[in-house]
C-alpha cells in the first residue's frame, strides 16, 4: 500500500470516529457540568495536567524509538525492531517505575493543593490513581503501539481509542444522569484504561506475529544503541518545552485564577483539542510517510511533498480558524449558556495558538524525519519566554495573560526558529526559500480574513438563538470561507495547486 493510500485511510478512519463522538463529548459535557459541577469538571482538567507533568519522565524516548524503526520497517528487518522494541521496553518499564515514585510524593501534598474543595479529598485520591494506571499501562503494557504508528497504521490505534472512549463517556452520562455517582464516574475511567490496552496488545500482536516480548533485558541493551540514547537526550529537552508550552494552562489557571475557571478554559479547549486531533489524526500516517520519503532521498520530491503539506495545512488551519471566530462564542452560548463566555481576548489568542498549532507540523514532521533534535537551547528559551511571560501577565490578567504567554514563545520558536533550522541542517537550502512561499500563504489567508469580515459584518445576519439556527449560521459562514479562501490560495500557492490537482486524480481513479 502507497504512502498516499495508507494516509487516506488513517484520514477515513479519523473523520468517521470524529463524527461519531463529536456529539457525544459536547453532549456529555453539558449533563457532566450540569450534575457534577463546575469544581468537580475542574478538578479533572487539574489532575489531566498533573498527570502530564508527571509523564515528561517519557521525555521523548516514544519519538526516538519511532524515528529508529522508520528504517527496519522499511527493510522489513524484523529482527532490528524487535530488538528495538526490547530496548524500549526495558526504558519504559524503569520510566514507570520513576512515574510510580514521583505519584506518590505528588500526592503527599494534595491535601496543601486542594484545601479549598468541597468534597472528600479522598476522591481526588482515587481519580489521581486512576489517572495514574492509565499512564502506567502504557509504560508496562502497552509500548508497542509506536510500530503501528511508524508503519502508518496509526488508524487502528484510532479505532480502538475511540470506540472504548465512546462507550465510556455514554454509559458515564447514563451513570451521572441518573444515580449522580462520582464513584462510578471515576470507576469507569479505570475500566475503559484497562479494557482498551488489554485488545489494543492483542491486535498489535496479530497485526505483527514476529513480535518478540521479552522482559529479560538489561541495562547491557542501552550499549548497543547510543544513538538512540542520544536522540532521547536531546528530544527530551524538546518533550519538557511541549509540555511547559502546550500542557501547563490548566495547571496556571489553578494557580493564578481558580478551580472553576480550569472548567470555563476546559469548554473552549474542548472545542480546540477536539478538532486538532481531528486534524492531525487525518493526518496520522503522513509523519511515518514523511520518515519513508526522507529515506529514499529524493531532493526534489522532498521539496515537493513539503510545500503541498504547508499549503494543505495552511488551508485547514485557515479554514478551521476563521471559522472559529464566528462560530466559538455562539456555540458556546446555545450549548452551555452566557455564564461561560471567557473575554474576547481568550478567544483571539486561543484562535492564535491553535493556527500556529497546525501549520508547524510539516516542518516538526520533516525536522524528526532528519532527525533533527540537536538544538536543545531552543525549546529552553521557549519554556522560560512561556512561563514567564504567562507567570507575570497571568498575575495581572487571568486567563488571558497565561495564554499570551504561549502565543509569544509558540511565534519565536515555531514560527521563526525552527523553519530555519530545517532548512541549514535538513534542506540544506537557504531559508529566503521557506520564506518567500510561507509569506504567499500568509499573504493568501490575510486576504481572504479581511474579504470574509466585510461579508459577513455588512451581509449575513447573525441570529442563532438554538442549534437549528446556529447549524444555518455555520453553514453560511461555511461556505463562504470555501468561497473565498480556497480560490485565493489556488491563485498564489504552486504547493496547493498541487495538492488539489493530486485529489483530483485520487477522485478520478475511484471512478
């Protein structure tokens, strides 16, 4: 199966079970907000961000040992990717271990941390610790999903995440609906962890019979491979930033505002996390693909390839951020109601985080599959710029100084540093080259904003009092932007015009 085939598939495979839990995580977190509370719906989106700070002793080993198996997957050497997963293994099991230790001392200071709750510490206890096995499955039981993923095959890891987080969360809603039980609630997260890793290892093991799981190795394996180890050092400086960038508000607002506003950011996130993994889940089998093609060496099928992903990403980056600005505060209103609408400038800086979110992952893409990882000093300067910025201003302005705090680190590193980056040392071509076609996208998006603002304020009426009325809103500001951006980018992006004239024969061929 082609590259192009496999990503489509991974791409069928995301969008069907989009749509099939869409409905349900904003359904149920309406019934969850409404019986639970808001205290409680932030205690869990407090303790999701704990719990990531707590998985950077990963620190990027999953990365490494992905960009390592690109070649024996390719060759099909079984025997090399066993013997790297043996090493993986081996790492994963120790990084339990550290998780297991650092939980419990974490732990120790809970009753400091959550003093001002109104229920029993001892339920915060108990979603920790469920939270805490969840992780620890991927670390003892679960590692080998990373073959998948290398292979392109990212779907099936997709389909089993979605169909038991789908059951989970509607027999939650029935439970929380009816009995109003936070144990059953929390039980439920613990069985679905398990449930999922149990049939997700057995299908991994079909998928691939020649997998060897051995639990005899020792620390003898870490001499055989040193560049891996050395790869893990340096992504695990890049994990730490990610984390600090990405993974931290939750945790800031906790600190800076209070519990309750963890639930009022978590109905936006919801939004905005849902439909980044949308994307890069339809996107799942192109990093691996991008790993294949860097292996065959091809300048200039490399370049190519590059500039359609950029034009394709700046086209659903586009499209998804304009949209959003029109539709966030509406949905919201009709979904939940008036009391949790954040300041308007909450929204503009999330809008600006999540385009840069989804336009930087062809250059991460193409930068791992050179295995780039060398320039430890840049998501330092990223993770000190975002926490400073995000400590003093979110001191002052809430919620919205932590998240100008991300903007700010996200537009020097990602933006500016990393292209180039690529470009010196992957590339090897000048970086007035990344810039002259990123500036026609950019140049391309601004045009089609300002066309579909003076629409849409001076011709389409806003009314949306209910979802059928909202439902006609979006389709009109739907098609509008489809209208107006898809031309303009066509008209100044060789890399678009490319992509579009690719689909055209995929279409072409199906019939």
């Amino acid at each position: 199966m082609s590259r192009v085939s496999k990503t489509i598939k991974n791409a069928k495979f995301s969008v069907f079970f989009f749509l099939i839990t869409a409905f349900l995580q904003f359904f149920s977190r309406k019934i969850f907000l409404e019986v639970l509370g808001d205290e409680f719906i932030g205690l869990t989106g407090t303790l999701q961000g704990l719990i990531g700070f707590l998985n950077l002793a990963e620190l990027g080993i999953g990365t490494a040992i992905g960009v390592t198996l690109y070649k024996p997957l390719y060759n099909k050497d079984y025997k090399e990717i066993n013997n790297v997963l043996n090493l993986f293994g081996f790492i994963y099991n120790k990084i339990g271990i550290i998780l297991i230790v650092c939980a419990s001392i974490l732990s120790l200071f809970f009753p400091l941390i959550f003093d001002s709750i109104t229920f029993s510490i001892l339920i915060v206890y108990y979603l920790f610790t469920v939270y805490v096995i969840g992780s620890l499955l991927s670390y003892f039981y679960n590692y080998h999903l990373f073959v998948l993923q290398a292979d392109q095959k990212g779907y099936v890891v997709t389909s089993y995440y979605q169909s038991f987080t789908f059951f989970k969360v509607l027999l939650q809603v029935a439970i929380v609906y009816y009995s109003n039980s936070v144990l059953i609630y929390i039980t439920l997260e613990l069985l679905s962890s398990v449930l999922y890793s149990y049939f997700l290892r057995r299908r991994i093991l079909k998928e691939y019979p020649w997998i060897n799981i051995k639990y005899d190795a020792d620390k003898t394996i870490l001499k055989k491979y040193p560049e891996i180890i050395q790869k893990f050092k340096q992504i695990s400086v890049h994990k730490i930033s990610s984390f600090i960038t990405n993974g931290t508000d939750q945790i800031l607002i906790f600190i800076l505002v209070n519990i309750e506003s963890v639930a009022f950011y978590g109905n936006y996130q919801l939004i905005f996390v849902k439909l980044i993994s949308l994307v890069n889940n339809f996107f799942s089998g192109t990093s691996a693909g991008i790993g294949n093609l860097v292996a065959e060496n091809n300048p200039k099928n490399i370049h190519k390839v590059f500039w359609e992903m950029m034009a394709v990403r700046f086209f659903i980056a586009g499209l998804l951020t304009i949209t959003l600005f029109f539709l966030v505060e509406p949905f919201i209103t009709v979904w939940l109601g008036d009391k949790y609408i954040l300041d308007h400038y909450v929204l503009l800086l999330l809008l600006a985080n999540f385009f840069i979110l989804l336009i930087r992952v062809p250059v991460d893409d193409f930068k791992n599959a050179y295995a780039l990882f060398a320039d430890t000093w840049a998501p330092i300067a990223q993770s000190t710029v975002n926490l400073l910025i995000s400590f003093v201003f979110g001191s002052i302005y809430g919620i919205t100084g932590i998240l100008l705090g991300t903007f700010i680190s996200l537009s020097i590193i990602i933006l500016f540093w990393r292209p180039y980056y690529l470009y010196k040392f992957g590339f090897k071509n000048n970086i007035s080259e990344y810039w002259s076609g990123f500036l026609k996208l950019t140049f391309s998006l601004f045009l089609s904003v300002i066309i579909i603002y003076l629409i849409v304020d001076n011709f389409i009426a806003k009314d949306y009092n209910n979802f059928y009325e909202l439902i006609i809103y979006a389709i009109k500001i739907g098609l509008l932007i489809l209208t107006i951006y898809s031309p303009v980018l066509f008209l100044f992006n060789i890399g678009f015009r490319n992509i579009v004239f690719r689909f055209k024969n995929i279409i072409k061929g199906y019939f």
